[in-house]
C-alpha cells in the first residue's frame, strides 16, 4: 500500500515535466498560485510570528534566573530559535494546514466535477498545468514567508521584552548581533524549501487521485495535512541531524 | 467519422465492453444508449482516450487513436469537443473565460479576435448575458449551453456528449438536443451522444447504437428503431404502456405515410 502510493507519486512529479502547450497560460497559473500561496497566508504568518517572538522572549526569560547571565542573551537565544527552528517549521506546519488543504480540495473537487477530465480531452498535460505551479510557487513563496515571519517574530520578541521590562531595547539589540552565525539562515532556508516541497507535492498528490465525492474531497483534505506535517517533522529532524552536527 | 474494431476492455475479472464494432458518421447525431452499467461511458471514455482499450482499435477518419502516443494523440484532441455530464465548467472562471480557455492556450489569435469568437460561440447557444456570470451564479442548462459553446469554440471535428439530458426538465433537454443537432449538421460535426432519454433518441438519433451487458445488441436509426423487432431493445426503450401506445401510433403514422407516398 505505501509502495503504491510511493510509486504513484513518483509518477506524478515525473509526469509534470514536459513542454507546456503555452508558456503565456503556465505562467498566468504560475503567478495565480504565487498570490493564492503567498498573499492568502500573509496575514496567518505575521499573527503566529508576532506571538511565538513575544512567547519566546518571555519564556526565556524565565528561565534564565542566574543574574551572572547576561539580559542580552535572551535576544541572542530568541533570535537563534526562531532562525533555526520556530519560523521554518511552525510557519510551515501551519501552511500545510492553510495551503495543503486548499490544495487537496481544489484538485480533489476539479477530479470529482470532471474538469481535470475536460483539460485531458483539450490535449492538456493536467499534471505538469495544474501541479507544477503550485509546486513552483509554494518554493518561491513559502520561503519568502518564512523570512519575513523571522524578521516579525524577532521584532516581536523586543517589543514584548520591552513591554514587558525584562530588558531594554539596547540589551535586546545587543543579544541579536552576538555570536551570530550566518550558516543558521542557509539552514532555516534549506528546511524551508524541503518543507515548501512536502507541503505543495503531497496535498497535490491527494486532491489529484481523489476518487469518489464530495466525503472524499474530505478525507483527501485531512490525510494530505497530517501526512505533510509528519513529514516537516521527520525532515526537519532529517535535515538537523544531517546539516547541525558539526555545529 | 470514427470508426470502433471489436473494442474490449475490462477492469479486473469484470468485462465491460465485450467486441464493440460501429461507426460513428459524419454530420450526424449517433447516439449510445443503453442501461446503467451497460458500458455506455466506459465506451465514451475509450474513444477519446480517458481510458484505454485492451483489444480492439478506434480510428479517427482512418487514423487509428488507440496505438498512439500521448504526444500523438494531442493533436486529434485539439479536434474533439466534450460536453460532460455535470458540464465540467471551471468554477474559478467566468463563463467568458471557460469558453475562451480553449482559444488562450491552443490559438495564437489576439484578444480582440478572441473575444469575438466567444461572443459567437455564446450566442450560437443563446447566452448572450451571462458572460461575467460564475458558474456557480447559473442555472443547469445554462451551464450545458456553456459546455456546448466550450466545446465548439476551436471548431471540432468530433463531438462528444455524455448525458447531456441529465438533470434537466423536459423543456430544456429539448433545446439542449436540438441545439446539439443542429450544430452536428451546421458545422459536419461527428457527435456521439451518451444517453438514457427516450426523447432524444427519437428527436436527434440520425444513428443508434444500442448497448446490452457490454455487447452490441442493436444498431439504426429513430425510425428503424419504431419496426425493430429486438425484444431487449423494445423493453429498454418502450418500457412503459405509455410508450408502448405511443410507439403503435407512430408505427401506424409511418405506415399510412409509407402507403400515402407509395
């Protein structure tokens, strides 16, 4: 059964690869999905990004008790955490919650109501016009979103420290510039085009062998998301262990 | 026109078409009935390449579809035109736009002309206001007309329709099958027609194929089909007394034009 669904799917990115009937219409999709993909999540990723900088900074504040340890040091760890690991991977569970889902139904629905049928009849490669974009613009996009939910959540973490009178603006400030480690930005953005892959592929995979109706559509829906936030899990773990164990 | 060589195909241990062999004319409406599970659709989805044959061949005017590639076949699909039961009508687009997709993604011509053949093709189907309209926004046999003016806009040599009837008043069934045959004969069109209602048979079936169990169990025309003999055909067709009273009467209209003429 996993084989099947491993080799199917393995069709399916294999068949997206072959020359569009016409570029003009490729890219028009392309540039659809970029704004569905992109502006549809904004606002959900600047809301978690606000609240998960200002949860870490006073959660690690809380934790660090010793007075010989520094106040700047809680802008150093926030900024650390949410590089390497809090605006990838949440930012992207939360996608594949926003994104795959609507993925999964969009396609499952165009299955179900036959109009994946009607763009094969018209000589349509349905595979490479209606998944590659998407594919495409979730690993343009979903980058993107994760950089500016890092840029919002660091923001965030100062304003709820200074808010809150655990440290001042300047301590904060001077915690981000410490020890800081350009690597841990070509890490958050390896993990976040292996995860914009899982989360645009996998739904795609689901919407487009949907059999049945609307009930499946459904079930399609809620499988491609679990199925894509267990895999964020594992590469995430995957790519940690690979890319940070000399670190 | 298209031809059918003894068509087989089966899924798992189930046979569904057994040896299918017709032809489907040119210019003419040439329907395929038969009961649910008979393999009407199966036979539709094979002959334009949705499904493939396991035996058997399909030729297009001679050329035979089923042993062609993908690469092949697009450009015979760039001839075909469906028309889909649930009409299949892109919902994230406006009826102007489902219709002219065809023409944006296969035909280099500019928006201006493009915009008029759509206007054309919308108002050959008598849609001549509904065309920022979602589908979502019209009624069933509006979005039939649309599948109909999707179908024709890049001039189809083959057309096919899978119960275009379904789900439609009696009313409106009959403006969908005549204008459906009207564009058959305007434009020599090959129009397969999937179908369960009788009206259609008798109104636009210039050519009958008749399917039983995965067979073909009869083949002629609506005016053949009043003096066939064909037991299983006489059950599916004429099922109720109704029918049975009208079917006499007709027979007996024909005959005294028949004996009139003669």
């Amino acid at each position: 059964m996993l084989l099947t669904h491993i080799g199917r799917y393995m069709l399916m990115l294999k068949g997206m690869f072959t020359r569009p009937e016409n570029w003009r219409m490729y890219w028009k999709e392309f540039m659809r999905q970029c704004v569905d993909i992109g502006i549809g999540s904004l606002s959900i990723v600047l809301i978690i990004s606000v609240f998960i900088g200002g949860v870490s900074t006073i959660q690690t504040a809380y934790q660090l008790v010793s007075p010989i340890i520094p106040k700047s040091t809680i802008g150093q760890v926030v900024r650390d955490t949410m590089i390497l690991e809090f605006c990838p991977t949440i930012t992207s569970i939360v996608l594949a919650g926003v994104v795959g889902s609507k993925i999964a139904s969009e396609l499952g629905n165009m299955r179900v109501s036959e109009q994946i049928d009607a763009l094969e009849i018209m000589g349509i490669n349905t595979k490479s016009y209606l998944i590659l974009p998407k594919i495409l613009a979730a690993l343009l996009v979903v980058p993107m979103l994760v950089v500016i939910s890092g840029f919002v959540g660091i923001w965030s973490g100062k304003i709820a420290g200074v808010v809150s009178g655990i440290l001042s603006a300047q301590q904060y400030m001077q915690g981000l510039v410490l020890e800081f480690k350009p690597f841990n930005i070509v890490f958050a953005l390896a993990k976040s085009y292996t995860f914009a892959f899982i989360i645009s592929s996998i739904p795609a995979y689901f919407g487009y062998h949907v059999q049945g109706g609307a009930l499946e559509i459904g079930q399609a829906s809620t499988k491609a998301v679990v199925i894509s936030c267990i895999l964020i899990l594992l590469a995430d773990y995957g790519l940690a262990a690979l890319l940070l164990k000399n670190g | 026109m298209i031809e059918l060589k003894n068509v087989c195909k089966r899924f798992g241990d189930k046979e569904i078409l057994k040896g299918i062999s017709a032809i489907m004319e040119a210019g003419k409406a040439n329907l395929i009935i038969g009961a649910s599970g008979s393999g009407k659709t199966v036979l539709m989805k094979c002959m334009v390449g949705l499904l493939e044959v396991d035996a058997g061949e399909i030729l297009y005017d001679g050329i035979s579809f089923s042993s062609m590639s993908n690469a092949e076949r697009k450009h015979i699909r760039k001839e075909i035109g469906m028309l889909f039961q649930g009409a299949a009508l892109f919902d994230s687009m406006t009826v102007e736009q489902n219709v002219m997709f065809p023409l944006e993604m296969f035909s280099n011509l500019s928006y201006r002309e493009r915009k008029k053949r759509v206007d054309a093709c919308l108002a050959r189907v008598n849609l001549q206001d509904a065309h920022k309209k979602y589908p979502a926004e019209i009624s069933g046999g509006m979005k039939k007309r649309v599948g109909i003016a999707r179908a024709i806009v890049l001039n189809p040599k083959y057309l096919f329709c899978d119960e275009p009837n379904s789900g439609l008043d009696p009313q409106t069934s009959m403006l969908i099958d005549k204008l459906i045959h009207e564009i058959t004969v305007e434009y020599n069109i090959t129009t397969v027609i999937n179908t369960h209602d009788m009206n259609s048979v008798m109104e636009i079936g210039d050519h009958i194929v008749y399917l039983y169990e995965g067979k073909k169990q009869w083949e002629g025309s609506n005016k053949d089909i009043i003096f066939s003999k064909d037991e299983k055909l006489n059950q599916f067709i004429f099922a109720s007394q109704f029918l049975q009273d009208a079917k006499e009467m007709r027979q007996q209209e024909l005959l005294n034009q028949r004996s009139g003429t003669g």
